[in-house]
C-alpha cells in the first residue's frame, strides 16, 4: 500500500468522531419528504375518485395501528421508552385526559365513521366504488398486514432503539399527510357539513405533539453508546422503506 493511503487512512482514523447528532435532523426530514412527495399524493390530489379509493386502502393500516403499538409497548425492555409508547397508546385507545376510554374516541373507529360519512355524499356514490367494498377491503387487508409485518420483524430482533425508531417514521409523517389530506378535500368542495373530519383534525394537530416527543428522546439517547447513532439511522431507514412500501401499494391499487 502506498505511503499517500497510508498516510490517507490514518488521517481517516484519528480524526476526531462526528458529532453523533450530525445528519440525525436531515434524516429524520427525509421520513416525511419520502411519503408526501411520493407520486401517490400527486395522483389523487385533484382526482376524487382515486382520492376516495385511498381512504379505502388506507382504512386497514389505521384499525390495525392500536394493536400495533400494543406489540411494541410489550416488547420494550428500556422502561423510558415504554413510558413514551405509553402516551402513544392512551391516546390511541381514546383515554386522553378523561377517566375511561370512550370507543367512539378510538381512533380506528373514528377513522371508520370517517369512511361512513364518506361512503354517503353523492361524489363517492358517483364514482361506483361501492359495488366494490369487498374486493377493496381485501386489498386493504393485504397492505396492512404487509406493513406492519415489516414492524414486527424489526421489533423481534430485540433492539429497542431500533424498534423505536423504526416506529417514529409513522408517527411523523401523520401530521403532515392528514393535513394534505384536509386540503384536499375543502380544494374539491366538501365541508364539513357532509363529512366527519374529527380523525382528520384530530391526527393533523395531536401527531405534531406525539412526532416531536419521540425525536427529542431519540436525541436524548444518542450519547448512550457508541453505537446509538447507528441504531437509530438503521431503525429510521427500516421504518421508512416500510411507509414507502404502505404508499407504494396503495398507489398500485389506484391503477
């Protein structure tokens, strides 16, 4: 080996390590860009027959996310990382600041009444999806189980830094999607009047909260080892290729 790469590699070695929140923040950005600037978003923006067949699709991964949460709660070991899945669930199963759950605040049903309003206005009527809530609701089925047996398999591995960010990259791009979403639908003409937007409202306002609370603990566990930094972009990264993949599908379903 030349004396250059020699002197090269060890110039390499004894530099002094990147500061290991360097590049974090443009990775945790990219989980959101990676969904709302995927061609999915492009495609139903201005079309509402494919705008409502998405809410369809999408109807499965939402009643499927409490359970979800559940499996990783149960399987976290660190107990500062189940104490914020915590937060997460409560809210999910609709208990917020009251004293018991309410089901209709459950956030899956909340999203099916959603649908039910939807199902009932005359420009989804128009468009005969009806005829085909069974197939629809199939395919619904098929892409949630294949999104969240992505999560399950990075949670079996064990690795709770992993698992947990692997979990932020939903929680992150939520916000931003129900948002989209909302403008959507008021850019086509419909109101309130006709809808019942609360899993809309609810999701575009709580998920900033829930998103920026798992961050900050990521950031908080990155001086825990050397080897945090890399846990964390690696768990990102899974979490990301499964979102892409939810949104991927759907799109698929669209065609």
């Amino acid at each position: 080996m030349s004396t250059i790469l020699i002197d090269s590699h060890a110039s390499v070695l004894s530099a002094s390590p990147v500061q290991p929140d360097v590049g974090l923040d443009d990775l945790l950005k990219l989980r959101t860009a990676l969904v709302l600037e995927h061609p999915l978003n492009q495609a139903i923006g201005r079309d509402p027959a494919k705008l409502f067949l998405m809410f369809e699709l999408y109807a499965d991964f939402v009643y499927d996310f409490t359970e979800s949460v559940c499996r990783l709660f149960m399987a976290l070991r660190d107990e500062d990382m189940k104490a914020e899945i915590y937060e997460n669930l409560v809210d999910e199963i609709g208990l917020g600041s009251t004293a018991e759950a309410a089901w209709k605040a459950q956030h899956g049903e909340l999203y099916r009444q959603f649908l039910h309003s939807l199902r009932r206005i005359e420009p989804y009527r128009a468009t005969g999806l009806e005829r085909r809530i069974a197939s629809i609701e199939s395919a619904s089925q098929v892409i949630s189980k294949r999104f969240y047996e992505a999560h399950a398999l990075i949670i079996a591995e064990g690795d709770d830094l992993q698992s947990f960010a692997a979990f932020s990259t939903i929680e992150c791009w939520v916000c931003d999607l129900y948002a989209f979403w909302k403008r959507s639908l008021l850019s086509l003409g419909y109101s309130r009047d006709g809808l019942d937007m609360r899993t809309i409202d609810l999701h575009y306002i709580c998920d900033v909260e829930h998103s920026a609370a798992l961050d900050d603990f990521l950031r908080r566990k990155l001086p825990q080892g050397a080897d945090a930094l890399h846990r964390i972009r690696k768990g990102v990264v899974r979490g990301m290729v499964a979102s892409e993949q939810l949104f991927s599908d759907i799109q698929r379903e669209l065609a």
